[in-house]
C-alpha cells in the first residue's frame, strides 16, 4: 500500500503542512489556518494529492504542542474516516523531545515552520512510531479536570513556600521552629495573622492559652507548653522594622487568600472528578487510599490499558525507569531516574503510592525497606520506588478488572 506522509508543524494562527512519499521527496510544502476552515482545506489537499500520485495511505504526524492542535488532530481522524476504506489514515500526536532528538540526526538543518513540518514528516516516514491517536474523548475529559487539579496544586506549593518566607520576615522563631504540628493549620495561622512577637512576649500566659485554645477548639493536650515555648521563640525573633510590618501583613494576608481560594477550587475539582468516575468502571478505588481523585489522574493519563504490553512499558511512559551503565564486565547500580515520560501519570502514582503505604502492610514495609538503605533523601527515593511497584498492581487491576485483595484477607 503506497503511503503519504503529512508532517504537520502546529502553531496559534497557522499551521505549516509537508507531504512526502514514501522515499522521502516532497509532494507539497504550504499552510493553511488553524481554524476548521483551514482542516477543510488540508482535508482537501490531502485527497487530491492522494488521487494524483495513487496514494491510498496517510500517516498524518504533529507534535503535542499544548492544545494548539488539539481541534486539527481530532477534525482529521473524523472527517478522513468518511473516505475508508479508499483511502486508510492514521493520526500520530508525537512526542516534541522524540522529534527534537530525531532532527539532532540533520546537523545542517535550520530552525523555521518549514523545516519542522518537513523533519515531522520524515520522522513519519522512518517509524518507530507510538500508537496512533484512537478514540480517546472519555479520558481527554477526565483529563481537563485532573490536569488542572495537578497545576493548582503545583501553585499551591509554590506560593506556599512563597508564604512562609513572609513568615520568617514578621516572626523568625515561628518559621524555624513552629510547635504546631502544621504550619497550615488554624491555629497556627491564627498566631501568624493575628499576633506580633512583641505582642506574645507581652500577653499574660493565662491570655495567650485561652487565645490557643480557643483557636484550636481545645485540641491540645498541653496548651502551656505551647504557649511557654512559643513566648520563646518571640523573644529570640528578630524584631521588624516598623516600616515593613504593613506591607509584610498585607503580603502575607493576599498570598493565604489566594492560596485558600486555590484549596477551594481543588475541593470543587475533586467533586466533579467524582462525578465523571461513576461512568468510568475501574477497580483501582478497591486499592485502600487510592480514592476517586487518584484513580482519575491514573486513568485519564493511561487510557485504555491495552496500548501498553507490560506493566515495564507502563512504568516507561510514566517516567519511573533508570538509566543503565555498562561496560564490559561493570555494571553500575547507582543510576538515575530518566528525566522523560509523563509527569502527569507520575505525579498521581507518586501521590497515590505516598496514600496506599500508609494502609496497605505489603506497601508500607517496602517503602521502609528503600526507605532504610539510603542515608540520604530516604522519603524521596523509597516513595519513587513504592511508586515504580504500585505501577505493577495498576497495570494487572486494568488489565483483568479484578478488585485488590490486602495482604491481610489473602490465604
């Protein structure tokens, strides 16, 4: 079967196009909008040049540039499957850094939309190429919600650091050695919104212990050590200048604000999340501490288990392999994680595998084992490696839709 290729190189207004033959000369090299009158047109070009060079094959390629080609990817593996079986298609979203790395083998190449639609298309033409886009739109959905659940979390982190570097500004002590459990907490926000350091080293300990206590809705056990210790740590802070506590306050007022109107729009996405997973039938949530947030990030990054044929190739697309390094008769054991796969599906493995450790006994006593052979970023490690062994149970409760049995109910 005689085939086209059409290397598609997308970007916000247009979008370069290249066809080649099979041998790797070029048919057309043009550019059409990136709107659906432009796909008509490339819909179009495609059919006539198939009928005058007696092509019957299109292998359509573009690289996952964010979501400008989303719409363009999705028109043509539609409108194309109206012309089957004359004409056969397949649509590829590739992998930039893959493409990158391939146009590495041209060194004498220049950098336009021209020449990147044309190594796209060639890349085609050589193969070695990932499954091509199937009908995916139930987990792209998912995706929408469990993606930005991921980047706001992502900003949550951040401008948490960013707020606690604010906390060292108004009150040191608390920031190097806080008595509360979390920095995050009520109480301990209370302290840091409301109160000064001159202000705590100069309440009476009766004062600062009902203000304690009632901040913390009479949770703690041992309100006046806290309370001793934490008149302490404002005498040995450092004192403010005037002119800063204002704008300090006010700085650390806006950065909580917007991060807790963040962790309300994260509850708000974790109740649709829920909502899709009632349609979507799973087993992961029989896995205790992954719950339906985590089994949505799994699932919408994984799609349909069968494009993978081992939990080996799952781990690799997740990122959670190792580099090799071997010569002759040496083999290294100390590598690298490779820097490369999906961090969405990592992110949620990782998240997912930091939950099921703390339930699950089989779980919990790996990670201590990794945990305990390094004397070094020991929780970094152990929970990387947890990770790389929950793809395993992932990958076999996709596959065969059984529930999970714990360690405790297996004869």
């Amino acid at each position: 079967m005689s085939k086209m290729l059409v290397g598609i190189d997308v970007s916000l207004k247009s979008h370069h196009v290249q066809f080649m033959d099979g041998d790797g000369d070029s048919l057309a090299s043009f550019s059409v909008p990136n709107d659906q009158n432009g796909a008509d047109t490339l819909i179009q070009r495609i059919l006539e040049t198939a009928k005058k060079k007696k092509l019957n094959l299109f292998q359509i390629g573009m690289e996952a540039t964010s979501n400008l080609g989303w719409h363009l990817a999705h028109y043509l593996r539609e409108q194309l499957k109206g012309y089957e079986p004359s004409f056969q298609s397949h649509v590829y979203v590739l992998n930039a850094r893959k493409v990158a790395r391939f146009k590495k083998g041209y060194d004498t190449l220049v950098k336009n939309d021209r020449i990147d639609a044309w190594v796209i298309a060639d890349h085609l033409r050589f193969g070695r190429l990932p499954m091509e886009m199937k009908d995916t739109i139930q987990y792209e959905a998912l995706q929408r919600l469990t993606r930005t659940r991921f980047h706001l979390m992502q900003n949550i982190t951040r401008d948490k650091i960013y707020f606690l570097n604010q906390v060292f500004l108004k009150f040191s002590g608390l920031r190097q050695d806080n008595p509360f459990s979390n920095m995050f907490g009520s109480t301990s926000l209370a302290v840091i919104e409301e109160l000064e350091p001159e202000q705590i080293t100069q309440m009476s300990m009766e004062e600062l212990i009902q203000f304690l206590q009632e901040k913390g809705k009479n949770r703690f056990e041992n309100p006046e050590e806290i309370a001793k210790y934490l008149q302490k740590l404002a005498r040995s802070s450092y004192r403010l200048n005037k002119a800063m506590a204002d704008p300090v306050n006010i700085s650390l007022s806006v950065s909580l604000s917007v991060i807790r109107h963040m962790e309300s729009e994260v509850k708000r996405l974790d109740r649709e999340i829920a909502k899709l997973m009632k349609g979507i039938p799973q087993t992961l949530t029989s896995i205790k501490g992954v719950g339906d947030v985590y089994a949505a990030g799994l699932i919408a990054e994984i799609g349909d288990i069968k494009r993978f044929k081992n939990h080996h190739a799952l781990a690799s697309y997740a990122g959670l392999r190792w580099s090799q390094y071997q010569s002759g008769e040496f083999e290294s054991d100390d590598t690298n994680r490779l820097n490369s796969g999906n961090k969405y599906l990592r992110y949620y493995l990782i998240q997912a595998a930091d939950k099921v450790r703390q339930h699950d006994s089989e779980y919990r006593a790996f990670y201590q084992k990794k945990y305990n052979e390094v004397p070094k970023h020991q929780h970094k490690r152990a929970l990387v490696l947890t990770a790389r062994k929950l793809v395993r149970l992932v990958y076999s409760l996709l596959s065969t839709n059984q529930l999970y049995t714990p360690p405790e109910r297996r004869n």
